[in-house]
C-alpha cells in the first residue's frame, strides 16, 4: 500500500464510483450537502484532467468547502487519450472519469505498489507552516506600473460579450483565452482576511460565503456590511471582470488557478452578472473558466470585493 503511505491515506480511502460529474451534486450543489455526513468527510478519486494539450492522471480530494488534488498519477499517455476519446470530447467540460482498463491499471501500478515511484504529489509536506499569504504587506509594497479599473457590474453579457470582456483584458481563461498573461499586484493588508490588488485597485475578502442560492448571498453581503467586514460596510459581488483577475495561469498547491493567499473552499463563485438569454454567470478557480447556470438550480460560492478608496488605512 505504498500510495497511501506516501499521501498519509488509509488503505480504503478510493471512491472507485466517484466521478467529476457525480461531485457537484454531491459537494456544491444547493442541497447536496445534505448527502455528506459532515464537513470533515473526505473522499478521494482519479480522474483524468484534460484542461490542457497533455492530459493528466489525477487524484483528487474532494469534501464540502474542500477541493484539492494530492498527486498526479504518470500514467501511460496512451491509455489516457484513448480514455478520453471513448467519452467524446466536450468543449467545456474537460474532466473526465477513468474507465475500467485505467482502474485495473491503478490497482496493479499504483495501488499495490510500494515503491510511490508513478506519484508525483502536488501538495507540500509543510502546508500547514507556509505563510500566511505570500505577500508582500501593503505598506510596503511599490506602486504598480499601470493601473487598470474594470466594470463591478451589474451586466447582462452573452456568450460573445463574454469572450470580449476576457481578450480585451488579457485575461487567462483555461477555454476561451489559454494564453491570457494578465496578472495583477497583491498585497497583504496584514488584518489576516484581506488582501489588496494594487493594478486593479480592489479589496478582496480571502475567505468567502458558503454555497447557497444568490437571493441568500445579497442578504449575507448585507450583514457583513451591517457588521462591518474587516472595518468596512461597501461589500459586494465581483463583475465578471473583476472575478477574472484574480485566474492565473498556473495551479496552486490546492489545485486552483487563483493564488494561494485565497481560501480553497469556494472553488466558483457568483459574479454580478446575468446571461444573455438567461441564466447567471460564474466564475470557476478550480477548472479556470467562465460558466453559466440556468437560476433554476440555484447554488454557488461568493468572495466579496470593495473598492480600495485613499482614506483607507
């Protein structure tokens, strides 16, 4: 049982009925908590990650609040492609379940093998001692090169909106702009639950509200206002612009493409825009890309922003 020695597992720990379809039911969805029986359970899965040219053999950790892959697998790439292909590729989703053949693979090569010598883990041993955020502290940080103010909404954008709002910016978005170089200037704001873009002048909440319909979210936005929220009472959703500043291009230690001074646990979040015929628009960190839901099944994450304005401390 060398893998889960290697990742600190228990011997049972695969779902082999997991899959990516099946997760958001299971973990996001509005109502599927109630299928989990407490927010520390952990299940852990393979599935084959396909966002870029090279696909992956990936095993991932998934809880409430909690998505992170611990390893990749180094599978043959062949098995892989021909997994892939036997599913039909979709153009926008690009995580698929493995197949049996893969299955009997991992058991034999990975599973019972010893050696962890086909594992190569993305989480390091000493997560819980890394710093707080990795910023430099606002104070002193230099001024960015350029400043850039991008709209806070509310907007209704179809899909062609979308894709300009993206390229006009040079935003990284894994589907419809996979060369975006956009990246920001983050400071740390040293109150333990913000953090400060400097290019695009917002205030941003490290944390975030847990998965519930959009009419819930406003009225938790406006209790932390009423609370005053690390010192300030002008919370709000992102615009889809400013959601899509925070992608980079590259994944974190939790398997997101945001940075690592962000809480993992909201891995899509609601932006203050609506769809054009219908619908509300998110944006997604873990799979790096805008999507859309009908508001008939109502249900995803928020992470608040703020203006930064000169007479804040």
């Amino acid at each position: 049982m060398g893998m889960f020695t290697y990742l600190g597992l228990g011997p049972t720990a695969i779902n082999w009925e997991m899959t990516p379809d099946y997760t958001f039911g299971t973990f996001e969805s509005w109502g599927g908590v109630e299928r989990v029986r407490s927010r520390k359970e952990r299940t852990h899965y393979f599935f084959i990650d396909a966002w870029n040219e090279v696909p992956r053999l990936c095993l991932m950790e998934r809880g409430i609040k909690h998505a992170r892959v611990l390893a990749e697998v180094l599978a043959p790439r062949e098995m892989l492609d021909r997994c892939v292909a036997d599913q039909g590729k979709a153009v926008f989703e690009k995580s698929y379940a493995i197949d049996e053949t893969l299955r009997q693979w991992l058991i034999a090569n990975v599973i019972d093998d010893d050696s962890g010598k086909l594992l190569r883990p993305l989480v390091a041993d000493d997560d819980a001692l890394a710093p707080p955020t990795l910023l430099p502290l606002r104070s002193e940080a230099a001024a960015p090169e350029r400043q850039l103010v991008l709209s806070p909404g509310p907007e209704e954008l179809d899909e062609e909106a979308v894709r300009r709002c993206i390229a006009s910016t040079n935003f990284f978005e894994a589907e419809r702009h996979p060369n975006g170089l956009f990246q920001g200037t983050l400071v740390d704001n040293g109150d333990g639950l913000t953090v400060t873009d400097l290019t695009t002048g917002l205030m941003w909440q490290r944390e975030g509200i847990d998965i519930m319909s959009l009419r819930q979210v406003r009225r938790v936005i406006e209790r932390c206002n009423a609370e005053g929220l690390a010192g300030y009472s002008d919370w709000r959703l992102p615009g889809l612009a400013e959601a899509l500043s925070l992608l980079t291009p590259h994944q974190n230690m939790h398997g997101q493409f945001v940075h690592p001074c962000f809480s993992p646990d909201y891995p899509f979040v609601f932006v203050n825009a609506t769809r054009s015929p219908g619908g509300n628009w998110y944006v997604d960190y873990k799979q790096a890309r805008v999507f859309w839901s009908s508001p008939t099944i109502p249900g995803g994450f928020a992470r608040l922003v703020r203006n930064q304005k000169a007479e804040d401390k």
